[in-house]
C-alpha cells in the first residue's frame, strides 16, 4: 500500500470514534524555540494523557545547543507545568518525560543527520517505534528546504512507495513570502518528499470551532438551505488580538499582517465556511472543495487594490485599561516602518452560490480584544409586516472560533407586553457549558493527525498557492506606499476609519464582536 492508499477517511473512521495511533518517532527541530516548549511539547503531554498517543512513542528534540537529556527534560517539565491544558501530575509527568530524548546538530551540518540515523535506529530497537519518522520542522523557513534535503541524503526520508515505514515532515507557516517564493519552495520541498509526506500546519485548523464548520454547514438541514447569495446579505471574518507583536519585531518587519495571518489562518476559515459539500469525509475530497472556493476568490483590479483593501498600523494607546506602545516604538521596528498590523478587505467569491454576496474580511493586531468570529448575516424579509426600522438587527449566525467557542443565532423576538415592540435575541451555544470539558488545543489534534497519516486538516499545496495569487498583488502595491496620517489606528480602537467606511459605504456596518 502506498502512503496515499493508507491514508484514513478523514476526520473519523467508519464507527465515527477516535483511531489508534501508530508508532513512531517524533523529532522536531528548532526544539529551544518558544513553539517547542509553549505548545508543542504541552500538546503531546496532552495527547498522551488523553490515551492518543501511541503506546511505542518518542520525541527527539534537535537543536544547536549542546544538552544533555535530562536538562532537556528538566526544561520541558517546566513549560509542561505552565502551558499544559489539563493539570499536571508528577507521576505522569515523569512517564512522559522519559519519552522525551535531546539531539545538539546544527541544522546544515551533514555529520549531526549522519549520527542521527543510527540514534533514531537505535531508539526504534529500544522502544518499538517500527522506524516511522515524524520531523516537525518547528525552524525559520529558509531551513526548510535545506533539512529535508540532508534528511533525504541520509537515508531519513523513505519512498513514499515503502509499505513497512513511514516518514513524514511537519512544516509551519509561511509557506513563502509571496507567489513566486512558494512556488519556490514547493519545487524544493518535492525533489525530496512527494506531497502527501508534507503536511502544512495552519493551527487555525485544529481548532475544534474551525473542524465543526463542516459538521454544522453539512450535518444540519435547516441550515445549508440558507447558505447562499438568495439569503445571506453579506459575511463577516474578524480575527483580532489586543496583544501587539511581542517580541517578535524581526520577523513583523520581514512579514507584516496579512502574510501572517490573512494569507493563511483567515483564508482556511474562509474556505470551510463558503465551500461547497464535498463529496465524502476524506482528505482529498475537502481540500478539493477548499481550492475550488480559494480559487474562486476574485482578484482585485489594479485600480481595486486602494478601494478593497484597507491597512493599517498601530500608535499608542490603551488596551484593557494598560498604555502601550506604538508599533514603530516597538523593539527591532524601524521607526519609520511601513509594515501593516491591520487589515480589512472587502472579497468576492465567483461562483453560483456567492455571486453578489460581499465577505468582508479583517484582522489586527492591538485591537480592543482578542476574537475570532464569523458572522454570516442575513438580508432582511420584506418590511411588510413589521416595518424594517422597527427591528434593526437582521438575523446572523456567529461562529465563535475563540474565546468562548460556540455557536448563536441571532433573531428578532416581541418584548412581552401590549406595544408591538421587536427586540433581537440570541440562542446560543457553548462547548465548555455543553461537553462539560475544555476543548483540546490545536497542536493535539494536527500533531495526532499527522501520526495517523490523515493530512484533512493539513493545507494543501494548491490552496496556498492561490491565496498567494489573490494576496501577492496587494502587499505588492503596498510596499510602493507609505503610511498616511489616516493609515495609523490607536491601539485598542478597531483599526483606521478606511475599514470602518469600506462597509459604510456599501450601507452595512461590521457585526460588534
Ligand atoms: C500565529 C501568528 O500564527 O497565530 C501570531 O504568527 C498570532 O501572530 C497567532 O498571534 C494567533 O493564534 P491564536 O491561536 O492565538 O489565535
């Protein structure tokens, strides 16, 4: 069977429970860097303490520091107590650290991978892991093409033909800065790996709020019938933190919002809330569906770009009652910095089902709170009955996606009484109040997945692909401009007023999150 053939159904098996995981072997490189103690390790403690990770595991960090063993798993011991979802006990915490193992090789050094082979092989004899290689290239991406090729060299990636072993590699975001570089990459990343060994996280689609957009759109009747430009007025995507960029100065410079966020994160939640039903549950058949729908995103005309879309960057001022600094105040900003912190933009979708139907889309950075909503508003029925003045808010549903996941529905009720008085009210549903369990973090289950060889809630090539295509343009035209005035927003305010008037002007306003 080839790795194609072994691949799962999808998000569940046939009985719709969990299924067992395979042995292997977990490197990841970059293991000092904040993602290996802050989330990825914490996640695997979690899997493991939820019965999901396999019984014939390790985990292998690999980094330049000289270490040994033990410190490495005294330091993680550390983040696993801080960052863990679920409390932590000693005993288990000990079960899981001896999981854990320390590789020192610099990530182009051809003697670290030579010596590396026989250390996996050696772990595998010991611990039952079968040979199968999960990397998790955890790395700046200038390193990813550069690792799978030495891993490659030394015999660490397998045939994707090979029946008996399974390799396979993990990359974060970006995938590229831009068209061409993605391009780029993906020719690099195939002369070594075929596509399905490549799994291309975008954590946004671990997130259980993201995976229940599926079973919400396509296991409910009453909603899919509505899902179209014959009822939805217009869609609402906000993704707003009121952190700014921490300290991670170089790479906002290098990279700036959109590409850190809107080119991937809000264009996945895009896909899965306006595709079309796939076919069945398996992985090719919803990536599919998600490129057609990226793929159908209309591209701006050169004249468009200042019209549709908006940037912004952020000054001073008060988040959650705090002062903060602008971002060109920030450390290893340029003072005169042109990079973008906010973004809002106004798309439209090509096809039979969101013709005419405007989704606007926005993100930032030091906005008042952190959120992520969706919110599909629907047009109004004819004022008629109830003349339309009288009930302001047009019925929606919100996908909460974070904090507070759940669902609501907004609609118009009476107030009790003998006025003919419409007030809107809301259903809603929340997970932690329903399932009564704290909703697993996103590496868990992307970090389980790729175990199991199920690449669903991975990006495929092709949707990174024409999000570029949409997105390259725009960050080109803004690279020529400079910031005015009008541009800067305070932080803790909802970005500049360009955003603000980007609905006005189309006689709407953006949902209060
Ligand atoms: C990361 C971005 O991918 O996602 C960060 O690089 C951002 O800038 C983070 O803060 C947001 O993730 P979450 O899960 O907190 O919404």
């Amino acid at each position: 069977m080839s790795e194609k053939e072994k691949l799962p159904e999808g998000l569940f098996n046939e009985s719709g429970n969990e299924k067992t995981p395979n042995p292997c072997i977990l490197v990841i490189f970059g293991a000092s860097g904040d993602l290996t103690g802050k989330k990825l390790i914490p996640a695997l403690y979690n899997l493991m303490d939820d019965g999901l990770l396999p019984a014939n595991f390790v985990c292998v960090g690999f980094a330049r520091r000289e270490k040994t063993h033990e410190e490495f798993r005294a330091e993680m011991t550390e983040h696993i107590k801080k960052y863990s979802r679920t409390k932590t006990e000693a005993k288990e915490l000990e079960a899981f650290t001896e999981k854990l193992f320390y590789f020192a090789s610099n990530f182009d050094d051809d003697n670290g991978y030579k010596n590396l082979a026989p250390f996996l092989e050696d772990l595998d004899k010991k611990y039952g892991t079968m040979g199968n290689r999960v990397y998790y290239l955890s790395v700046q991406p200038t390193y990813f093409s550069p690792i799978t090729e030495k891993l490659q060299q030394n015999g660490l990636i397998y045939d994707d033909h090979d029946d008996s072993r399974f390799s396979r590699v993990i990359i974060e975001k970006p995938f590229g800065r831009d068209l061409n570089s993605a391009l780029d990459l993906q020719s690099e990343m195939t002369k070594n790996l075929a596509e399905n060994q490549i799994y291309r996280i975008d954590h946004y689609l671990g997130k259980e709020t993201v995976q229940n957009l599926l079973v919400f759109r396509f296991s409910n009747a009453i909603f899919e019938g509505l899902w179209n430009n014959r009822y939805v007025d217009n869609i609402q995507i906000t993704v707003g933190e009121s952190i700014g960029i921490e300290s991670r100065g170089d790479f906002y410079e290098s990279a700036g919002l959109v590409r850190d966020i809107i080119q991937n994160h809000l264009m996945q939640v895009l896909s899965l809330v306006t595709m079309e039903p796939p076919s069945s549950l398996s992985a090719d058949s919803i990536r599919e569906e998600k490129v057609k729908l990226v793929s159908a995103i209309r591209h701006y005309k050169e004249n468009e770009i200042d019209q549709f879309a908006i940037r912004g960057q952020y000054k001073e001022g008060f988040v959650d009652g705090e002062a903060v600094k602008a971002y060109r105040q920030e450390e290893k900003v340029n003072p005169e910095s042109n990079v973008e912190t906010f973004a809002a933009m106004r798309l439209s979708i090509d096809n039979w089902r969101w013709a005419g139907v405007p989704i606007y889309i926005r993100a930032g950075k030091r906005l008042p709170k952190r959120t992520t909503e969706i919110c599909v508003m629907f047009k109004r029925p004819p004022g008629i009955l109830f003349n339309k003045d009288e009930f302001n808010a047009p019925n929606c549903f919100i996908f909460r996606i974070q904090p507070n996941e759940g669902i609501s529905i907004a609609c118009n009720s009476k107030v009790p009484g003998t006025a003919n008085i419409i007030q809107p009210v809301t259903m809603d549903f929340q997970y932690d109040n329903f399932f009564g369990k704290s909703v697993p973090e996103a590496y868990e289950r992307l970090i389980h997945d790729c175990i199991m060889g199920d690449n669903t809630l991975f990006a495929h090539v092709d949707e990174s692909i024409y999000s570029w295509k949409f997105i390259t343009p725009i960050i080109e035209r803004w690279q020529e401009k400079t910031f005015q005035e009008e541009d800067f927003y305070n932080a803790g305010s909802w970005g500049p007023i360009a955003s603000e008037m980007l609905l006005r002007n189309e006689g709407r306003k953006w949902k209060m999150v």
